[in-house]
C-alpha cells in the first residue's frame, strides 16, 4: 500500500509539474454542486469563484461579445454533440482587463440518467498568439488592399506570393505567375541579375522601371527590392514593391512641356534656348546664333487683330520646324521673335546659306483667316566666341545685329560687328539719359517766329524741344529723337513739350505780346494714343490756354500710316478749335484724295523744297504746293527760309507765312519775350525792303 501510494504521489507531482510547465490552468467542475477548482498556475490571476451556479460557470467575467459562443459550444457538448468543449474568448483578470484564453474540457462522469455529472479540463493564455494573429491578419488586410503591387519570391527569384494589387497593375492573375520566376520583359537577364548582386551586396535595390501590361499597354513603375532573412542572418526571401507611376509620369511629361514649351507655337522657349546656349559657351563650343522677327508686325496686329497675329506665328513656326534645315534648332524668344542655334559651325558659308533660305521661307505669303499675307524678316547673327564670351552678350549683339538690318532697310540678314556695338551702346547711353532727362526736368521749348510776309508781324511760333544737361549741355535733336522714337520716350517729352508751351503762350498772351497760335509737333506715337484728345484737353484746362492758340503740326507719315483713324482723331481736334498744320508737305506719300479728307488749315513746305527754289523745276514745285494749299481753301507757311532771295520768291508765289533763320533762329522762352517785345516796339522788318 505504501509502495502504491508513493508511486501514486509520484503522478501527481508529475502531472502538477507538466501542467504547471505548460502555462495552462486545470480546472475541475461538479456540475451538481457547482463547485470549481482551478490550479492557479497564471501569473494573470482571475476572480473566479470556486462555487457558481452560472451557466456557463463564472458567466460574469466573459466578455459579452464572446458570451454567447462560448455558451452554446458547451451546450452542445453538455447535450452529447460534440466530443469534447473548446472555445476560445475573453476572460476578465482582477486589474480589470482582458485575456485571452483557449478553454478546452470534456465531461468525465455521467449520472445513471445519461446526465453529465462532471467536468475537467485545461485553460491556456492566449493574449500572446491572439496578438500574434491579429498583427498578421492586420499585415494580411494590408497586404490585400494597398495599392502598390507586392511581390515574394524564393532567392531564385521565383515568385511564392503576389497582392491583388500586382494582378491590377499588371494585369497578370496570381495563378499565372506563382512559382515563375519574376522577369521584366523590355530588359535583358542581366538587369535582374544586377538587381540580385546589390541585394546580396545592400539588401536593398530600387530604381524606376517600364514595362508591358497583358493588353499591350505601358506603365512605369518605381520598383524596390529587399531581402528577408531569418533568424541566422541567411537570405530566405526577396521581397519587390512597385507602385504605378504612369499619372505622374504622364503629368510630369505635361509639366515639363509647358515649362520648356511656348505654349502658343509649341517650339522651345527662351528658358530652354538660354540653358542651351549656356552649355554651348561652357562647353566651349563654336556656333553660331541667329535672332530674328517679323518686320512690321506690330502692324499687322492693329491692323488685323492679335488673334491673327498669333495665328501668323503659329503657321511661321509650323513651317520652320517642318523644315530640316531649322528643326531641333528653333526657338521662340517671345513675341515675333524667334532664335536658331547652329551648333558646331562657325562656317560663314554654311551660315549665310541658312540665313538667306530662312528669309526665302519667311518671304512665302501665309494664308491665315481668309488673308494672304505676305511678310518679311530681320535677321542678325553673331558667331562664338568671336562675338561674345557670354550668352547674355550673344543674345544683346545678335539684337543689335537684326536691329540693324531692319534700319537698312529689312527683309535682310547682317553679321554683328564692333560698329554695331558701338552704336548700341551709344543708344543705350542716349535712352537712359532721356530717361534721367524727363525726371530731372532738363527737357526745355525754344521758339522760332512765323512771320506774315506782308505785313512782318509775328503771327505764330514753332515749339521745338531742346535737351539741356547740366554737365554735357545740349544734347542734339538728331541724336535723342530717334531713340525717344524707338523707345516710345517720345509720348513723354511730347507732352512735357505741349504743357510748357501752353504756359509760355499764357503768359506772352497775358502781357500783351502775342495773340497768335504756338504750333506744336506730334509724333506719331503720340497722335496714335487712344486718350490723346483728352490728354489735350487736360493741358488746355490746366493751363487756361483758350484752344484756337494751339496747332498741331502732324507729318505726312504719320497720318498715312492709317488714314481714317487719322481723319477720325483730326476732326476731335478741330471740332475743339485747334489748328491743324501738315508738316513736311510733299515728302511722304499722301495722296490729293487723302488730303481733300483731312480737316487741316495749314500746310508746311518742306525746307527741302525752299533749299531747290534757285533753279525753275525747284520753284515750280512751291508753286504746285502753294497753289494746291489755295485751291483747298489752307493757309501755307514755309519752313528753313534763310535768304532774302527765297523771301522775294516766295512773295511772288503768293507764301502767306515764312519761318527760318532769315528772321530768327530758335529762341529759349526769355530770348523769345524779348524778341516779341522788340516786335512790338519797332517797325516791322519786311517793310522796309
């Protein structure tokens, strides 16, 4: 008895040991008496009861949502259903939380009735697998529906695994591809062969890829390798994630097209031609640079519209790069302006070919909206290094080259030379000084007499502009005005001009020294200003100038350049009662049919005209002008008179009015009130002749 009850002992201890190595609780239910015994081997302890009358047993600590479950898999072994209990759930421990666990029991003694009598079995913590479980299926519900594509392969680089987000992108199903090895069909076997040496070497590839679908269709994918190890540190797997990059790609491609293209001729812009000459200069490569616009474009679109006019240079840059002579190596600067870079020449032969095939092309009539237009180029070329160490300094000469093949005569190309430069810089020079000029106030009026023949009275006077520096004094007509043509300086003086005018004609009015008109010039540019007649009457109002004082001399050109836009402005001013004065008179190209139309009182003969009175043909044409002027119902008046010779002549061609130096030159505005003063007090020249 005493050996059986040792050996008995030694069961015991054996079980309590495995039990109790084994983590799990053993639990032992009388079902009749509702009696409980656990082992409490967890460090988790639980408030279980150890008598209860709960179905099941210790009902309050299981977690509500599990409840349910875990009370029907024991009613149905209970009833004989099922061969043993198991369910896992949620078991409350004291500090209030949940575990985990996995019950499992089975019934090991019935009453005579059939009825379950007692119960035992196990408890085992499963918090731990339970995580384990949930992180996986987390991984997995990741791995599901991310939307980049993910690939496991063997070190073979046999594919065991893809998401459904590789079959989406690559239109390939998982049964087609499991256990084939990963390949990229547009790249040779040695580019994954690469890709394995850095895996071995890094642990880690990626790089951007392109690649076929199943239907056909590319896409572009950025493409990362890494390696799996296990526990030793030995390479078991590769894993490969790529994500769809054709959108980005696609906009990317639209990005950088609007950026490096003109977004009206599609040709690459001046940011493209400035980082292209650039590497030229750096790279210290011979080429040559052509700049060219269209000659009087700003014409064709007052004329005709911008809309047209963008047009004209969609259909002028479609030509040129159709063209492979130009294409790859044309650019639109901006505006009509366009550049062609000829790399790796400085052959003068080969260059002036070009030039003289891109006028050709240019030359051919564009038929845009319904018009035939027929349009010419300037074009000027200078050549590296020989013309600039810089690409600031090629664009600037090969300006100022087609600058000046547009000054003699356009619809031609010219080579930059040092002559250019230095006219460049001298213009340069005289636009900055005029602007200096107009906000230091340096711009003055000189005066010069218009002189009625018969009588010798000062009936008017010419404001002529003079440019006065402090330091270089003054500064000749023949050198700003041009440039303050160009520049469009020329609105400014003029009305510095118009405004000083009007208050030294005020003023002479109002001490008595003149009741004439002061004639003052309007450039083109300012005869064409949409606010010019409220811009003059602004200055009359400001100045108390009543408007019959005032006429404005306007050049044939001017008017010519668009006739009834012309004849438009010119009635405003008339119907203000300002005088209106043709200036230079038989110079330009005015018709008799356009001159019958304007509203003019006067017309100028030219001093070129008055210089040609010494021979019969010369007279004869003051006679024709004089003549014309009488018919039309205008008063003349001629200009540059310097002789008492072309005095006499005039008198008998029946001139009313004479202005040159014969009487005065120019005078500043005090010189001029001393002149009037003088007429005033003495006996008028002309009469005593």
């Amino acid at each position: 008895m005493r050996r059986y009850h040792q050996a008995l002992a030694k069961s015991e201890e054996r079980l309590r040991l495995s039990i109790w190595g084994s983590g799990d609780e053993l639990w032992d239910w009388n079902i009749d008496s509702g009696e409980l015994y656990r082992s409490s081997a967890w460090l988790e302890p639980l408030a279980i009861a150890p008598k209860t009358e709960d179905f099941p047993p210790n009902k309050a600590l299981i977690h509500p949502q599990d409840l349910d479950r875990v009370s029907h898999a024991l009613s149905q072994h209970l009833a004989g259903k099922s061969p043993f209990f198991e369910a896992s759930y949620r078991l409350k421990t004291l500090d209030e939380t949940y575990i985990w666990v996995l019950d499992r029991g089975k019934v090991v003694a019935y009453h005579e009735d059939g009825r379950a009598q007692r119960m035992t079995g196990t408890l085992k913590n499963i918090s731990q697998l339970k995580q384990a479980e949930a992180r996986m299926q987390l991984f997995a519900r990741c791995l599901e529906n991310i939307s980049d594509a993910v690939v496991i392969c063997d070190t073979k680089f046999n594919i065991i695994e893809v998401n459904p987000a590789f079959s989406v992108i690559t239109g390939k199903s998982r049964e087609q591809v499991l256990q084939s090895r990963f390949q990229l069909s547009l790249y040779p076997p040695r580019f994954i062969q690469d890709i394995e040496k850095k895996l071995v070497r890094d642990g880690r590839w990626s790089g951007e890829i392109r690649e076929l679908k199943t239907n056909g269709d590319y896409y572009q994918a950025e493409l990362t390798f890494d390696v799996i190890k296990d526990e030793q540190g030995f390479i078991t797997q590769y894993v490969a994630v790529f994500s769809d990059i054709s959108d980005r790609k696609r906009r990317e491609a639209e990005l950088s097209r609007l950026a490096n293209s003109d977004t009206l001729t599609g040709l690459p812009n001046r940011a493209v031609f400035m980082n292209k000459l650039a590497s030229l200069v750096t790279e210290k490569t011979e080429h040559a640079l052509l700049v060219f616009d269209l000659d009087n474009f700003k014409k064709i679109n007052d004329s005709l519209g911008h809309e047209l006019g963008d047009a004209l240079l969609c259909k002028l840059a479609d030509r040129l790069h159709n063209n492979k002579l130009f294409r790859q190596k044309l650019y639109r600067l901006g505006g009509d302006e366009f550049a062609i870079l000829l790399d790796n020449t400085n052959d003068i032969h080969a260059i002036t070919s070009l030039a003289k095939n891109l006028l050709e092309q240019i030359n051919k009539p564009f038929a845009v909206d319904q018009h035939e237009l027929a349009v010419t180029s300037s074009v000027g070329i200078v050549l590296f290094p020989e013309d600039g160490k810089d690409p600031q300094a090629l664009l600037r000469n090969a300006d100022t080259a087609m600058y000046h093949a547009k000054s003699a005569g356009a619809n031609r190309y010219l080579f930059f030379n040092d002559t250019m430069n230095k006219q460049a810089v001298k213009r340069l020079q005289i636009e900055n000084l005029i602007r200096h000029g107009l906000k230091e106030d340096y711009f003055t009026v000189f005066y010069q007499p218009k002189m009625d023949l018969l009588s010798g009275k000062v009936v008017g006077m010419e404001a002529l502009v003079r440019f006065i520096t402090p330091k270089g004094g003054l500064v000749s007509p023949g050198s700003f005005i041009p440039v303050a043509e160009e520049t469009g300086q020329i609105v400014d003086i003029g009305t510095v001009v118009l405004r000083k005018a009007c208050i030294d004609v005020k003023r002479w009015i109002a001490q008595g020294l003149f009741h004439g008109r002061v004639a003052v010039n309007l450039s083109a540019k300012q005869f064409m200003l949409p606010f010019l007649c409220d811009q003059i009457d602004d200055i009359l109002q400001q100045t108390d100038l009543p408007s019959y004082h005032l006429e404005l001399e306007i050049t044939e050109g001017t008017v010519m350049q668009s006739p009834k836009l012309a004849i438009d402005t010119m009635k405003k001013l008339r119907a203000r009662g300002i005088h209106l004065a043709m200036d230079d008179f038989g110079t330009g190209y005015s018709s008799l049919a356009y001159l019958k139309q304007f509203p003019l009182n006067t017309l100028k003969i030219d001093k070129a005209f008055i210089d040609d009175m010494s021979s019969a043909r010369g007279r004869n044409m003051v006679d024709t002008i004089v003549t014309i002027a009488h018919n039309l119902s205008l008063s003349v008046v001629a200009e540059g008179v310097e002789t008492h010779e072309q005095l006499e002549q005039l008198r008998k061609l029946r001139c009313e009015i004479i202005q040159g130096y014969y009487y005065s030159k120019p005078l500043s505005a005090e010189d001029f009130a001393a002149f009037l003063q003088e007429q005033k007090q003495q006996r008028p020249k002309i009469a005593a002749l």
